[in-house]
C-alpha cells in the first residue's frame, strides 16, 4: 500500500519497502493519469484491449526517487496490441528517454511505465531488454501496470538491487492504484504534455498583422484586393425537387436493391468493432501457446488461416481450416530464443487480416524437433500413440455410458413400482 506524504504543498504516494535500495514517491496527478491511459487503452478492443508504455521523469534525492511527469509512447503496434516496440517504436522511446523536450528542463528519465493486461504483475523478456538497453541507471525502476474489469488496477514496481540484478518474476510490494478524480482538480502543471498527442505536429494558425478594427458600417478599402467567390461544396448542394414521378416498379426495384444491400454488408457493420485478432504467445517450459481471438468478425466468417513461424531455421507454415481459426490456439514447441509468428486470415480467396508477434526467451534445455515431418518414422510414431490414447479414452467412455444407462434403468424401474404401490394404496 502506497503512504501519502505532502512535498511544497504537493501531494505524492511513496512507494518504500523494506529492503528496496531507495524509495519512489509519486505526484498523485501523475499517478491518476497513467492509471486513466492504461484504462483507456484496456477497454479498446476485446481480451486485454491495447497496452501502452512510457517515460517517467523526475530527480533523484538522498535516496528517493520522485517521479514529477510522465509521457506516453504513441506506439504503431506492428506487433499485435501488447507493448512490443517496433524499431521505429524503440527508436521514439530513446529520443524520449532522453528528456530534450523543453518544458522537460530540469527533470530526467527516473524510469518507465508499461501495462500487461493479458499477463500478471511481472517483467516480460521484451521488458527486460527495454530497461536493461534504455534504461540502465541503477535508480531507473520500471512501473508494470494490470488494468482488470470492475477492479483496482493492480501495479508494481521492479528495479536493480545492490548488485544490479532485476527480479523480473514478482515486484516488491505489489500494490493497487484506485481512481481518484479528485488528483486532478489541482492547477495544471507546467511540465504537462500538451493536448496534442506526443509525436505528432501542434497545429497552428499561420502569423499575421493584426489589422485595425474598422468603424461599424464603415467599408474598409485594400489594393490591389478584389472580392473571392468561394462555390458551395458539392455535396452542400441540394437539387431542386423532381416533379417526375417514378413508377411503382422502379420503386420495388430499388427497394428489394436495398435490402440486399443491408443483407451482404450489415454483418460486417454489426462486427466491425471486434476486428483485431489479439495475437499472443505464452510459454511452459519450452512449449509455446499461441493464441488469438477466433471470435472477432474477421476470423468468424473466416475460410482458412496460416501460421507462418521462423525459429531460427527455415520457415515453417501451419495451415489452418475454418474451425482451427475459430478455435483460437495452437501449441508448439520452440527451438531457440527467438520465436516470430504471423497470422493470415483468408476470407474467398484473398488475405483479409495480418498479424504477427514475436517471443523472446532463455535458451531451450533440450533442443526438441518444433513440427514433425510428413511421413517419417516419428510421425507415425507419434500417431500411434494418438491413437492408443484416444482409442482408451473412448473405451472409458464406452464404460462410463455403459453405467449411466444401468442407472437410468434402475431409477425408471424403482419409479414404476412407486406408482404402481401408490395406484394399489391410494
């Protein structure tokens, strides 16, 4: 649980556990914005919505780190909506790591902030590389945020110990951050980002010369000005009512043409706000799970997919018929440290939907065959044992059927005989 403490009339949440090589205190306000960023991008779209990261900024005093401002990264998620930077990403979050923005002046990077929303309070191999390769001060902390659904947003806060070593499994004194709009009803700071989102340009009206206001029905006379006549857009433009009638049969035509307009293209309307497959990778212990979103429009109405995974050799294609899309995972064994996947769904013969992800991890402990080859000696093999397990699994059932249908029939019986005594013994 984060303490409360006042700073020149400010008030902060200090984060101080015991055992931590210094402690974070946090400006509220700045706290309540990231919290409502991460919130915002969660309820984006279905499973997990966006995940978004940034910059923390700060000083450093005996010991505690205060965090004063934040930024967001307006990430292109060419990975999929997790916070996997891009080079281009990668290349943003330096120069804004790097505090050369103005209104900045005075403050520097104390560390960084990232939502998980599809996985627990703790460092992912991307996270690690992110800190390890940006952020590598010895008081730089990294700031994991969970949003969850009617809930407190669960946080944590991993930094270095005394030797440098970052615990990327669990933080110290996980904590939650409760909303508070009352965090936000103080002055606006002077370090705060502007409305326009960071990266792209402020639009500004172009200069001019202020001009004396002219005396009221008086006409003010320029050189060389004449009058423009701008012409009504098009689309302003409305046509003067059409005396002709149409006949009843042209109006049954367009009628039936615009039905079978709504026919083809309202499910497209009605699904169009669940468009994003949500491609993921998670692992035990050597065995990825791939998953995605079958549910989301573009894989419901979906023909077939394909799986395209480098893993450090050549590259391997799983193709995917129309339930395997909906069905939403695929189990795979790795072979290196580096896994990149892509999604294609096709719908009538053309690609509708790309995504793509990448896992990166420890070296594998026991170098395993990922996808066995057609027609080899492990394959059939494999199959076999496929086989003898479905084929125990199925007598299980067999026996298990074979039972209920003796229950059934003992209760049936016993039920006949208690109608039977009670029409005897009314």
């Amino acid at each position: 649980m984060l303490s409360s403490v006042k700073n020149e009339g400010i008030e902060f949440l200090c984060w101080r556990p015991e055992g931590a090589t210094f402690a974070v205190e946090f400006r509220r306000d700045v706290l309540e914005e990231v919290r409502r960023a991460v919130e915002e991008g969660f309820q984006k779209v279905g499973h997990g919505g966006i995940e978004h990261g940034g910059v923390l900024f700060g000083s450093v005093d005996d010991g505690t780190v205060r965090v004063a401002e934040w930024r967001k990264l307006n990430s292109e998620h060419a990975r999929g909506p997790s916070f996997t930077l891009s080079d281009t990403d990668r290349s943003a979050l330096e120069e804004m790591a790097a505090a050369s923005e103005p209104k900045l002046a005075g403050l520097k990077a104390v560390g960084w902030w990232v939502s998980h929303s599809r996985s627990k309070v703790a460092l992912k191999p991307h996270d690690i590389e992110i800190h390890d390769g940006i952020f590598p001060d010895a008081h730089q902390f990294v700031l994991v945020l969970k949003p969850a659904r009617d809930a407190a947003t669960g946080a944590g806060i991993f930094l270095r110990d005394s030797l440098g070593n970052l615990n990327a499994d669990a933080p110290a004194a996980p904590f939650e951050i409760t909303a508070s709009a009352g965090a936000l009803m103080g002055p606006k700071r002077a370090t705060a980002a502007s409305a326009a989102p960071e990266g792209l340009p402020v639009a500004r009206p172009p200069a001019h010369r202020a001009e004396p206001r002219p005396e009221p029905n008086v006409p003010v006379a320029r050189a060389s000005e004449q009058p423009i006549e701008i012409p009504e857009p098009a689309f302003l433009r409305v046509p003067p009512p059409s005396k002709r009638r149409l006949p009843k049969i042209a109006l049954i035509a367009g009628f039936a043409a615009a039905l079978a307009a709504v026919a083809v293209y309202l499910p497209d309307v009605l699904e169009s706000g669940s468009s994003s497959a949500a491609l993921r990778v998670e692992e035990q212990r050597d065995q990825l799970f791939i998953r995605w979103e079958g549910n989301a429009s573009n894989l419901r109405r979906a023909d077939r997919g394909a799986l395209e995974i480098h893993d450090g050799g050549p590259l391997q294609v799983i193709a995917l018929d129309s339930d395997e899309v909906r069905g939403g995972t695929v189990t795979y064994v790795r072979r290196s440290t580096d896994v990149q996947v892509r999604l294609t769904i096709y719908r009538g013969g053309t690609a509708v939907m790309q995504e793509y992800t990448r896992y990166l991890g420890p070296p594998v402990n026991a170098p395993r065959a990922a996808i066995v080859p057609a027609g080899t000696e492990g394959e059939r093999a494999q199959l076999a044992a496929e086989n003898q397990r479905l084929s125990g699994a199925l007598q299980q059932e067999v026996s298990r059927n074979v039972r209920l249908q003796e229950s059934v029939q003992t209760l049936e019986t016993r039920i006949r005989q208690e109608d039977a005594r009670r029409a005897n013994n009314p």
